[in-house]
C-alpha cells in the first residue's frame, strides 16, 4: 500500500484540512498520514479561531515520519505562519523530497475567515510553490497569487501563466464559481486543459481539500499528472452529485465514499 502525508491545519469536525485528507487518502486506497501545522476551532457554520503551531514541532513531526516511513506523495494544505511555511520548505528541499507534492494554497476558510496573511503568503511563494508538483488554487487564491482578477476563462489562462512563473511544475485553476459555466483550468507550462464540470450551486466545507488530497493520492499511485487531476475531478462530481450530508446546522459535509 502507498503512503501519503497531508501537511495541513486540523479541523476538528473533519470537514477540512488534514483530517479530511486523511479520509480521502483512504478512500483512494492510500494510506493517509498526518502532520498538524495549525490548530483550530471550527464546525459546519465557520472558523472561530486559527492557531499556528510552532514551527519546531512541525518540524519534529516531519522528522518522526520521514524517519521510518517511503512518502510517495504529499499534499500540503494550510501553512497558518510565515515560519511554518518556511521551516516545511527548507525540510523538504533538505531531504531532497522528489516525489509529488500537491500544494492548495488555502488563504481563506469557505466562511471567509484569514487563515494566511500577506507576509506568510510571500513566504509560501518563495518556499513552497517552486517545490510543487501542481498547486490548486480557486479563482480567489489565483487573484490573489497572480496580482490580477479573476474572474473569467479567459483570466484563468493569464492567471495560470503567472503562478506557473513562480515555480511550480503545473497549475490547477479551479473554476466552480465562474458565471459561465463550472471549468478547472490546468496548465503544465506547455498545454492547457479544460476539464468541465456540472455547475453545481451549492457550497460544501471542504471542497478544495478533497479535490487536492484525491490527486496527491492518484499521483502517490502512479498516475500522471492529467490522469490524477481527471481522477480525481470525477471523484468530486460523484460527491457532489450523490454523497453530501450535513452533521451541522452551517454548511454541507462530503461523505467520503467510492
């Protein structure tokens, strides 16, 4: 069985972050692991505080797993800090990790909450993405790396182009809020894809987590890039079509499920 890593904040109602990566690790066949970056106090209705862990115990976390454990593919999701961000980057760049790392790179919770500030993003774009197998961001987080709006398909090429700049080897827009139709649009700095969705008006905690955790968990397989990012995009339409519930009172779940 392959092993995957989620570098990620915990979410304690399991809708996000690392423990929901853990979940779709398994789904996929994978067997999921875990290294918490942040702490936090949310459920289905919002995040009600974020805490960055010290990067040394970040640090030590990776050092117990890479100690005794073959990785064949990381997903790292929130960062929380400046120095968490640099500290799993230098790590990895140290050990001279050359297996698939898928980063989404989480700005804000669905809700709206800051979960990176500018001064850490800067250190996250200089650390993380050159080291990124594919990095996965929303029409959100694309504005915001690129320095451009986006906003349409025609944005989401120039977007795509200017991330891809910044270093990693593939960028995955993802576009279920465009007005015109759902679209993810990757790019792997000599073609791009379109992969189409059914646009679908509902708004799920999480979503970007799966998305993300379901292609480090394809690549730790073996597939190829465009084969993981299909993948796992059709593993996102069979949740959203058929395997939501909703444990709160706030916002829909996935159930984890193949």
């Amino acid at each position: 069985m392959k092993l995957a890593l989620s570098i990620a904040g915990l979410d304690p109602s399991a809708g996000a972050g690392m423990l929901a990566d853990v979940k779709t690790f398994s789904t996929f066949g994978v067997y999921g692991m875990g290294v918490a970056t942040a702490l936090t106090a949310q459920n289905s209705r919002g995040v009600d505080i974020s805490h960055p862990l010290n990067p040394g115990i970040v640090i030590r976390q990776l050092e117990a797993i890479f100690a005794d454990f073959d990785l064949s593919a990381i997903k790292i999701g929130m960062l929380g800090s400046r120095s968490v961000a640099i500290a799993v980057g230098r790590f990895l760049r140290d050990i001279n990790f050359e297996k698939p790392i898928v980063l989404d790179p989480i700005l804000t919770s669905s809700s709206g909450a800051t979960l990176l500030d500018p001064v850490a993003l800067n250190a996250m774009i200089r650390e993380i993405l050159p080291i990124a197998e594919v990095v996965t961001p929303n029409l959100r987080e694309a504005s915001v790396l690129a320095e451009v709006p986006v906003k349409g398909e025609k944005d989401m090429y120039e977007a795509a182009k200017a991330i891809h700049e910044m270093g990693p080897k593939a960028v995955l827009i993802t576009g279920g809020h465009l007005k015109e139709r759902a679209m993810d649009l990757l790019f792997d700095g000599e073609e791009f894809f379109e992969l189409a969705s059914k646009k679908v008006g509902k708004e799920i905690h999480g979503t970007g987590c799966h998305l993300s955790a379901a292609i480090a968990a394809n690549m730790a397989a073996g597939m190829t890039l465009y084969e993981a990012v299909r993948g796992a995009k059709a593993y996102i339409d069979e949740l959203f079509s058929r395997w939501i519930f909703r444990p709160g009172s706030g916002q829909g779940y996935f159930l984890d499920h193949r």
